[in-house]
C-alpha cells in the first residue's frame, strides 16, 4: 500500500490537464486527489495487482541483477522510501540507486512492449514523468530505463537506455505538484474534516 501524498510512479495523472484552457487538472488528476485524501485520511482505497503488475514485482530483482552484470555497477536495491527534501508530501521507492548521480527504473512490459524497447526504448516516453519526477526526488542526474524479460533468449532479456535529467521537465513537475497538493489536495482534506 502508498502511503498518503504524493508518489513520482503517479506524476503522469498529476500532469494531466482538463479539456477546456481554463481546465489546470484532468479528470485522471482529479481522481488521483481523491486517492491521495483518501490516504490521508485512512479510509480504504482499492489496492489491486492485476497479473501483469504481480508478473513485473517477481521478475524485478531477476533484472537490477542482469543490469549489475551488464553494467558491472553495484545498485543500492533497499527500496527504503525516500522523501523530497522541500516537500514532505512527495515521496517514492526508486526501483535502485547507481553511485551518486544514477538510477533505474525496471518495467518487466509484455513481450511485445520489451521487443519496441529493445529496439527504440518506445515505452520510455510513457514513463518519463516517472523518471525524471525520481530523478528530482532523489537529486540524481540519470536514470537507466531498463526493460526485462526473462523468456527472451538471453541475448535479448534486458534492453537499458539512459535518461537525463531534464530541468525544464522537472521545474514544470514541481509547479503542477505545488498547485496540485495546495489547490485540490489539501481543501478536500478541510472539506471530509468538516464533514
């Protein structure tokens, strides 16, 4: 289970705007902040890990090893949960820590989706708030998207593509959190406490 606030793993709903201009947050943003006040005030909120997900928390250990092999690095795989230095109502478990100024993100896709990573890293774009939104959490300055999957011949098992860290991204992150956490999370908290 997250704990309350906010999490990089959920950045991309936070970054959705609504149809109209006027519109800052989506309909997938909105229902994020109720998760979030859900959280916060320990009501129950739906949990569920589909086969896909169990299939990637399995097999994740299986690829920070294949990526310590292919890339001779230690990773610090503790998954000790980290808190944003400025805002303690952002917080996230990276998948691994790499010296000082890496990390890694580990998605075990379906095989077609491992296939378009290996030959273009395609599923990086879908994550990329993800990254960049651990890579400002963490204070790093890359992260290696790894792709994994342990049917493919060995050969072809894991794909890594680097990510830098993108300033401009993450100064827009900080932004729509701040607004995000001040504007819609924390009045609905005041509104369920007056309930």
């Amino acid at each position: 289970m997250r704990p309350a606030g906010i999490s990089p793993s959920q950045f991309s709903k936070i970054m959705t705007s609504g149809r109209r201009k006027d519109e800052l947050f989506g309909k997938t943003a909105l229902s994020y902040a109720d998760e979030v006040v859900c959280r916060i005030m320990g009501f129950p909120v739906d949990d569920y890990t589909n086969e896909a997900m169990q299939y990637g928390i399995d097999n994740e250990p299986y690829a920070v090893e294949a990526y310590q092999i292919e890339k001779m690095v230690e990773v610090d795989y503790t998954k000790e949960r980290i808190t944003h230095p400025k805002y303690e109502y952002i917080s996230g478990e990276p998948d691994g820590l790499v010296g000082n100024d890496g990390l890694i993100e580990v998605k075990c896709p379906n095989p077609t989706n491992h296939f378009k990573n290996l030959l273009s890293g395609e599923q990086i774009s879908q994550y990329m708030y993800q990254i960049q939104g651990y890579m400002w959490l963490t204070e790093r300055q890359w992260c290696d998207f790894i792709s994994f999957r342990p049917d493919y011949p060995e050969k072809y098992r894991i794909s890594i593509n680097r990510v830098v860290r993108d300033q401009d991204m993450i100064n827009e992150l900080e932004e729509r959190c701040v607004i995000f956490w001040n504007d819609i999370v924390q009045p609905k908290v005041k509104e369920v406490e007056n309930l």
